[in-house]
C-alpha cells in the first residue's frame, strides 16, 4: 500500500503542480504528509522520500536494488549511454575507467588551465565586453572543460554548442513532465529539432576526436585515457560511440551544473554585502593580487563556505530518481517493483529539522563542518553512495578559482528590479538574473 500523498486531479495528477510549482510542492510534501509520501504522475504513483535515513537506504545500503528513473531515462536522448545514465556492471566497468582522471593528484595539474581561462574572460570584461552573467558563466565553464580535460579549444563552436545544449536541457526536462510520449522517431518539428541539436554537438565532438587522432602530440587528459584504454576483460577499446557519449556526459555535466552554481553564488553575495566584503577581503588577503594555485584553495576558506552555501540554497542538482528492480520496503511502506523513488536536495536542504534558518544565507554555517556532519545524507549537493558525482572535486576546485580571480577585481551589483526566481530544468537556473560586473579600479 502506497503512503498518503496529495493525490491531485483524477486523471493527470499531480501534474500541474509539477509544471507550475514544482519546488514549492516538493518542500511541501513532508510538512503535510512526513518523510514518505505518494505523487502522481497522471495515472503512475511515485515515491517520495526526505529524510537522510531513507536516503541512505536507496542511495548507499540497499543501492544495487536501485537503478537511475524515468528522468535518468529521458536524458539517454542526450547523453546517450554515459556514465551519468549506465546501470550495472557496464557502468561500474566505465566508472572505473575514468575515475582516475578524477584523481586529486590529477585534478592540481589543471589549475593552471582553469586559471587562464577565467583569466581570458576577465580581460574581456576589463574591455568592456561583457553580456549576461549566466551567459558569460555558461561560455567560461565550457571553455574549461574543454581545456583541462579534453584539451581542445571549442571557442569557433561555443555558441552552437552552448545553445544546442540549453535546448536539448529544455526538452528533455518537458519530456520528463509529459505522461503520454510519442516515439522519437516520429518525424514531428519538436523530434526534428532535438536530433538537429544532437547531430549539431556530434558533428562539434566528432571534429575533436578527428584532430586528437591526428596529432602527434602527447596529452594527457581524459579525452586521451578514453581514446587508448583498454577494458580488461575483452582487450578491447571503447566504441566511437560509447567515446562519444562519455564526453557528451563529460560536456554536459561539466558546465552547466557549475555555470549555474557561479551564477548563484555571485547572486547571493550581490545580496548580501556583508558576506560578499568578508569573501573580497579573503582573496586579497591569500592572494595578495596573484593568480591562484592549488595550495592556494585550502586557504579560501571563507569563499569555499560561500559555495558550499550557495549548493545548500541552490542545488543544480535539485531532483535525484531511483526505481527500484525488487520489491522493497520503504518507511514501513511495501512497494512494487518498477516504482519511481524521487528525493530532492533544494527541500531537503530547507528541511528545519536539520538546517537552522534554512532560507538564509550563512556560509559560517559550514565553517566548522559540524553542520554538514551531524545528520549524514542531510547535504546532497553532489549526490551519495557509489553514484555519487564523479566530478565533484572537479567541479569545487572549478569555483574555487573562478569565484576568486572575479572577484579578485570586480564587484557583483544586483539589479534592484530584477525578479530573480530558480528555474527548475535538468539542472536549477537563475531566471530573471541581471547582475553588473562593476570594476574594483578603473585605471
């Protein structure tokens, strides 16, 4: 028997919530009816759990009884079999294969990279060409992960990519939300665009992978491990095609998610001048004016509360979905096999019975640790478990650098008629966001 839940409209559901409303229905499910609760997707009933203990349960004890959902399913007609969407032993097989580029030993020899990159869009910003934050944000993150692990300069194809990306984000996040699909193999507009785009990024990756065959040169990043590994039990190389949905994976996961967080990140401390003083006080002080270094990061302790803060309020990674193979139990609730188990970070983190103040933004809340360590699975902003992001040291080193060579120079000023509103897709955008990058000096 299924947990009470806000069952909805007879035939659809809890589906307008869910297009209209949906962050403010989730941090509504456990206030109403506690840590397990039923929603409808029109006619198919799905779980929803929030409490670290449950969550520890599907994501890490009982984790091999859970596979990705039906959203996980939809995001294939992106990424293809990637990592981020591969179940069982052939994900655990590619897991494996690029962990080590993930490695912290690895991870501090792209400093350097993600330095000059953030270094190049700053210059232009001291030149006066600068366009939209989320949009000078969403440029930078793919020029780093296209230089630090694929090593490839795709600046000529950065507006296609960029924008065959937001698409591709957009439809898949409306295909997760509608009951009844038709096949993507019938030619309607909306299929037709969709491979349009995919074939757009493909044809961008595809030139990638040509010109590393052809050159001579030793590299030693992710694009090239993929290239020349072998997987042990057959000998054998990974397919162009399973190469390409790797770094796919890799492209998508690798910009948006972190593109969106600078993005908040610089919106709150606009916000808060307070705390955004304290930060600008910290970078002058460790870096006394000089590009970051790894040893650096370990010292920007005040900035790397803030980013831990800005995930806590604005997950990217806002919704994470299971199904499970078995029957199990959950909550003292017996499901069915095949059922949809959803959890979300943003109303976990908002949750008052573990976070003090949940809407505020209090960076000294992690200054310690003892916050993020009193409950376990009460912070998920990368995730839990086997699965959990593999990326996620990547991705903090990333801000760490970014966040503190702007702001080693410019003021974020918020526009004071702005209506700045979380916008849940794939990953949690900033919509409505109008942020001026004001100079320190002016020479």
């Amino acid at each position: 028997m299924f947990p009470p839940g806000k069952y909805g409209h007879p035939i659809t559901g809890n589906l307008q919530d869910l297009k209209t409303r949906v962050l403010d229905f989730f941090c509504e499910q456990q206030e109403t009816y506690g840590d397990v609760s039923t929603i409808r997707f029109s006619v198919r009933k799905v779980l929803y759990i929030q409490h670290p203990d449950l969550i520890q349960y599907v994501l890490q004890e009982n984790n091999k009884n859970y596979t990705k959902s039906l959203r996980y399913e939809q995001l294939k007609y992106l990424l293809g079999n990637g990592l981020l969407t591969s179940e069982g032993e052939f994900w655990l097989r590619q897991r494996r294969l690029i962990q080590p580029a993930f490695h912290k030993q690895k991870l501090a020899q792209l400093v350097t990279d993600m330095a000059t990159c953030t270094g190049n869009m700053i210059f232009k910003w001291e030149q006066g060409s600068y366009s939209q934050l989320t949009s000078e944000m969403m440029m930078l993150t793919l020029d780093i992960v296209s230089s630090t692990l694929l090593h490839a300069n795709v600046k000529n194809n950065a507006a296609i990519l960029s924008e065959a990306l937001s698409f591709l984000l957009k439809s898949v996040n409306i295909r997760t939300r509608t009951p009844i699909l038709l096949p993507i193999w019938i030619p309607i507009p909306e299929h037709q665009k969709i491979k349009k785009a995919v074939k757009a990024i493909n044809e961008v990756l595809d030139a990638v992978f040509e010109q590393r065959r052809s050159d001579s040169n030793q590299h030693h990043d992710l694009l090239s491990m993929l290239m020349e590994s072998k997987y042990e039990d057959t000998g054998e190389s990974m397919s162009n095609k399973q190469l390409r949905d790797e770094v796919m994976t890799i492209f998508v996961a690798g910009h948006e998610t972190t593109a969106n967080a600078l993005s908040w990140a610089l919106f709150l401390l606009a916000k808060h001048p307070e705390k955004l003083s304290k930060c600008k006080n910290e970078v002058r002080q460790v870096l006394n004016g000089r590009t970051p270094e790894f040893n650096d990061l370990t010292n920007l302790k005040y900035l790397t509360n803030v980013i831990e803060e800005t995930l806590r309020i604005y997950p990217p990674a806002w919704i994470i979905g299971r199904k499970n193979i078995k029957p199990d139990t959950i909550g003292n609730y017996a499901i069915p096999a095949g059922t949809n188990v959803l959890i979300s970070p943003y109303a976990l983190h908002r949750d008052k019975r573990f976070w003090e103040n949940p809407e505020a933004f209090i960076p000294e809340r992690f200054e310690t640790g003892e916050t993020v360590r009193k409950v376990k699975n009460m912070y998920l902003p990368f995730g839990a478990g086997p699965r959990i992001c593999i990326g996620n040291n990547f991705a903090m080193m990333e801000m760490q650098i970014v966040l503190a060579m702007i702001l080693a120079k410019f003021t974020p000023v918020l526009n004071s008629a702005a209506q700045v509103v979380p916008e849940p897709l794939i990953t949690l955008r900033p919509k409505g966001l109008e942020i001026t990058m004001k100079p320190d000096f002016v020479n």
